[in-house]
C-alpha cells in the first residue's frame, strides 16, 4: 500500500507541474518511489523511458532498443491485430492472404516503431477485415496514428514535452528537412549556431561543441535516430522518424516557428523560416517577409523577381537555396546579382548552382558569415572579395574555383591571396591546394578540420607543408607527394586523424617515426597504388585505435607492424594484395590472435570476418 500510495501522490503533483519541471523532476519521483521498494535482491523494477538520462540516474543496467526489423514488426503487428486471449504463438496466428500485402504496407510506414504498429494494430483490430477497409487505413494514417492523447502522436507529444527549454527549437528544426532524409550533423548543428540556438559555454568552448552536446541529448531522448557515426564516436549523419517529423510540424505550424510550402498560400504570410522543396515558384510570397530569417529552397532557375523579392528580408540569417534548370524554360543566367550582399545578417550560406555561376563582388559585404558552403558547385567565379570575410568559420569549395582579383583570373592554385585573414576558420575544404600551404595555414590558429585535394595532373605537387598546430583531422586527397609526409605530419601535437587517399603520396613507403603521432587514434590508408609497406618504429601511435587500410594493393605485409600498436581496437582491409590476407589468416602466434581479434577483411570476392577464426 505505501508504494501504491506514493505513486498516487507522485502523480498527482506531476499533473500540476509546468512542462518545463517535469524533466528535472522526474529522478526526484523515482527517489521518491525507492523509499518504499523492500531492499532484498528478489526485487526488479522495470523503467521504461525514452529519456537516457533517467535510466542511469536510477543506476539501472540499461538496455537500449533498437526499431524493430521486418519480421519483428510484422508478428507484433499480427499480435495486435489478431488478438486471441490465450497463450499461442506468434506462429499459430495468421493473417489472411488478401489482407497480407497491404498489412505490410501499413506495417512498413511504422518504420520499425512499435509504438506506431501497436497503435495500428489496435485500430484494425477493431475494423472490418477487408482488403477495402484496410487500404482506407492506410492512406489515411497519419491521421489515425494523431487523434487523442493515448494516439501515437500523443504520446509522442510527452516527450517533446519533456524536452528543456533550448532543445525544444533543435528539435523542431529538424523538421525542415525532406522525409527520410539523411541529415549531416555538421550542417544540422552550424544552422542551429546561426539561428542563435546553440550558446557558447564560458571563453573555453565553441558554439559547435555545445551544439554537438545538444544532439546527443536528443538521441539520448529517443528524439532523433543515429545513421553514422564518425571515428571518434560523434554523429556524422542522423534521421527522424516520420511520425516525429510530423509532430516537429505541427508544433512547429502552432507556434509560427516555420512554415512549409503547402501553408504558404494562407493569408496573412510573414513567416520566420520558410521550407519548399519542390521547386515550386514562391517569389510572390517572399515580397512582405520582413520578420523571415531562414529559407531552406530549391528552385528552377531562372524565377522571376526572386531575389528582387527576396531583398525584403533584412533579417535573414540561414539560406540553403539549391539552383536547378527548368528544361522547359532558356539556359539560365549563371551571375547572381549583387542584391545577395544586402543580405548582412547572413550566417550560413549554402549554395547549389549550374556550372561557371559567377558571384557578384558584394558577397564581401557579408561580414557576419560563419559558413560558406560551395562544395557540391563544379566551376564557380568566386571575387577576391570573399577574403573580406573575416567571421568565417567553415568554409567549403569545389575544385575549378576561379578567384577574380583586380580584372584577371587567378586560378586558387597560382597565388597566395588572403586565407591568412580568416583567423576564425575551424573547418577548411578546398581542392586545389597551393596557394593555402605555402603562407596561409600556420595562421589560422583555430583550423580543426583541415581537406585539401588535387585533381591528377602531369606535374607533380612537392610544396613544403606547413600546417597549425592545433590541427585535429587531415585529410589529403589525390595531391602525389613524393617524400613521406609522416615525418612532418608526426610532429602535430593535436592531430586525432589522418586520411591519405587516391594517390596522395605515390612513394611507396611510409613512416612512422619512433614517438610520431602522440595523439592519433585514427589512420586511413585509400588507394594509395604504388605503396608497398607501412613501417611503425617504437612508441610511435600509442593512442591508435582504428587502422583503415583499402585498395593499397601492393602492400605485401603488415602483421608484424600491427604487433607494436598497443592500443589498437580495430582493423579495416579491404580490396588487399592476396599475400597480406594470408599472412593475417595463417601466421601463427598468440600475439597475433590477438590482431585476428580484431580483424575484419573486405574483399571484392566476398567478405571474410577474422573474428570468426
């Protein structure tokens, strides 16, 4: 009785909490709880939680689910649909043939939640079993799946009730992005930094970092899926479920926070952040967008009076606008006009264009920028003017970049010409790379993430490298180095990872010099064609923890320089010369069962696991 009776009392104060309580609360009321358990070890509580956080504040061995796959969804949905009231198996209940196909249909829309397919189960338990009355349910279930406060959605709800008050604009940011869509975490955290989400916590920390804090929070909370994850456990890529997405908008839609374009049409229109991504034309709309700070657009080009309609928007701080051509319409212009640099209070700019669209000198005039993304363009003409851009944080372009200086065209490999001024850069991307290591790198003292590619040409690079200290992750790409570069690379005192692909060096061995890489806990190796042998001297690679090795076909052995990395988890071959694999397979030694371990070997033949031997 004195549980039952807490209980009551527990709930009935939590029913009178605001929402902003309940998450903080909610340890309090399991204390409360463990007051009246009885202490012997024949008790077991079970919590159920979609918050992490809980369950290890409640110190309980945490089991951490997974969406259920194809199978597992289809016989809970035949359980719920086919109730028997007695103890058969899953194997004795069966769904009759005519509705089996589109059963499966509504199963697969719950995208392996089961909440959703218990909710869908119930309701059709309770329905005609017919291939008409289900395929009704079916085109009509997102609505089912939102009505009432015991429904999906409101379930779902309590969570995002749940939520503190600075994750509740992440959470509702995410979605703006299209249904299923993989989701950079790089790009989703840089969009919250520049809507003012995401704040810096003391001098010591940057905005990114806390931003990253913010998505693990959610993860933590059920809130959004991981995809992948990067070689030192952050999130590289993301996804909503779409039941979560379709509560993300209509919150959103409630509390004005964005709209999407099929709104967009309901008077009057003055939205804060305004999604389309179906390229139908909105210029219209855009002329009296005063308070409008985000648009995420794709478009045909070219659109009449868009950017003239655009200019109303003083305040806008996020554009993602993808350019695409309307075969139906003339070849479009490729020069963006100058009204782009009126645009001051732009923070993160993402770009997609046709091929040799030319920017306009006033993107100089963009002086709050932190992201300019121009990556996925193929030849762009970029003014001289972008080195104006001193607030710059992460800056991304494609190769054939072209840089106009004072009437000509300097191509981005000829000239030093001004990255040594964008102190500020945490993340560099370029392909071309001459004119950045020759004068400019050593002074971009918070450059973290640093990509520079060259395209194969006849000529040989042999630039000296010079890079920052406080580099974290390299990756060279395609840029034929002829001397070892590990002997410069090892003496970064920061340096965690290190990709070499597509013929970035073309000798054909590499280094590792006695006490080199004091940081490094991930090494790429990627076709690399004429390289042969990697050599790891005494204490160097202490900290490696994960060894990437593909398409290095002449590379003939390695076990033997395995054996000295002692904190090494794991091992990546793919695509490797036959002799390597045999001497990782057949070398015998318990020091090297050890390496098998942790062995996994990719061949274009099929796939061996050394784990298994």
């Amino acid at each position: 009785m004195g549980i039952a009776n807490n209980v009551m009392r527990e709930t009935d104060h939590m029913r009178n909490m605001g929402e902003n309580q309940l998450g903080n609360e909610s340890i309090q009321v399991w204390n409360g709880l463990c007051l009246y358990l009885p202490k012997s070890n024949g008790s077991r509580v079970l919590i159920t939680t979609r918050n992490q956080q809980i369950a290890l504040d409640a110190y309980a061995k945490l089991y951490q689910l997974r969406p259920l796959g194809e199978k597992e969804s289809w016989e809970l949905f035949l359980k719920k649909t086919f109730p028997t009231g007695s103890r058969s198996t899953i194997s004795q209940v069966e769904c009759p043939a005519e509705l089996e196909d589109v059963g499966k249909k509504i199963t697969r829309k719950c995208k392996g939640l089961p909440l959703a397919i218990v909710v869908s189960g119930g309701l059709l338990s309770r329905k005609e079993k017919t291939p008409s009355s289900w395929k009704k349910i079916l085109k009509s279930m997102e609505w089912h799946l939102s009505q009432g406060p015991e429904s999906c959605m409101g379930i779902l709800a309590l969570s995002y009730r749940d939520l503190p008050y600075f994750l509740k604009p992440c959470f509702l940011y995410c979605g703006v992005f299209p249904e299923d869509c993989e989701i950079k975490a790089s790009k989703l955290i840089r969009m919250w930094v520049a809507e003012g989400f995401v704040q810096a916590r003391g001098e010591e920390t940057v905005e990114e970092d806390v931003g990253e804090d913010y998505l693990e929070e959610l993860i933590h909370r059920s809130m959004i899926q991981v995809v992948k994850r990067k070689w030192d456990g952050r999130v590289k890529s993301c996804r909503m479920h779409d039941l979560l997405r379709d509560l993300a908008i209509s919150k959103a839609k409630d509390s004005k926070f964005f709209e999407v374009r099929g709104n967009i049409f309901a008077y009057p229109f003055n939205p804060r952040r305004l999604i389309a991504h179906d390229s139908q034309n909105i210029s219209q709309h855009l002329r009296n967008c005063h308070h409008l700070r985000s648009l995420i657009y794709s478009i045909h080009i070219p659109q009449v009076n868009f950017w003239s309609c655009l200019r109303s928007a003083k305040l806008l701080t996020v554009l993602d606008l993808t350019l695409t051509a309307n075969p139906d319409r003339e070849r479009p212009k490729k020069k963006l006009p100058k009204e782009i640099g009126e645009f001051i209070h732009l923070k993160y700019f993402r770009f997609l264009g046709p091929p040799e669209t030319r920017f306009p000198s006033s993107i100089g005039r963009l002086i709050n920028l932190e992201t300019l993304d121009l990556r996925d363009n193929f030849y762009l003409d970029i003014p001289f003017s972008i080195w104006k851009l001193h607030q710059l944080r992460h800056l991304y372009l494609r190769d054939r970049t072209i840089f106009r200086m004072q009437g000509r065209d300097q191509r981005c490999f000829s000239s030093h010409l001004g990255i040594d001024k964008m102190t500020n850069l945490q993340t560099l991307y370029v392909k071309r790379h001459g004119w950045v290591v020759r004068r400019g790198l050593p002074k971009l003292t918070q450059l973290r993430k640093l990509y520079i590619g060259e395209p194969n040409m006849s000529s040989n690079i042999s630039y000296e490298l010079i890079f920052p200290s406080n580099l974290v992750e390299l990756i060279l790409d395609r840029c034929r180095l002829k001397q070892d570069p590990m002997l410069t690379l090892g003496k970064l005192p920061n340096l965690r990872a290190l990709k070499l692909i597509t013929n970035a060096y073309i000798g054909e061995e590499i280094t590792c010099s006695s006490g080199a890489f004091s940081q490094l806990e991930f090494l790429g190796l990627k076709d690399l064609d004429d390289l042969k042998e990697l050599i790891v001297e005494e204490s160097a690679l202490p900290s490696l923890k994960t060894l990437q090795i593909y398409r290095c076909c002449q590379m003939g052995k390695l076990l033997h320089q395995l054996q000295k990395l002692k904190s090494l988890q794991q091992v990546k071959l793919e695509d490797m010369n036959h002799s390597l694999i045999e001497e990782i397979k057949n070398t015998e030694g318990e020091e090297f069962d050890k390496i098998r371990l942790i062995t996994s070997i990719h061949q274009q033949q099929g796939t061996h696991a050394i784990v298994m031997i």
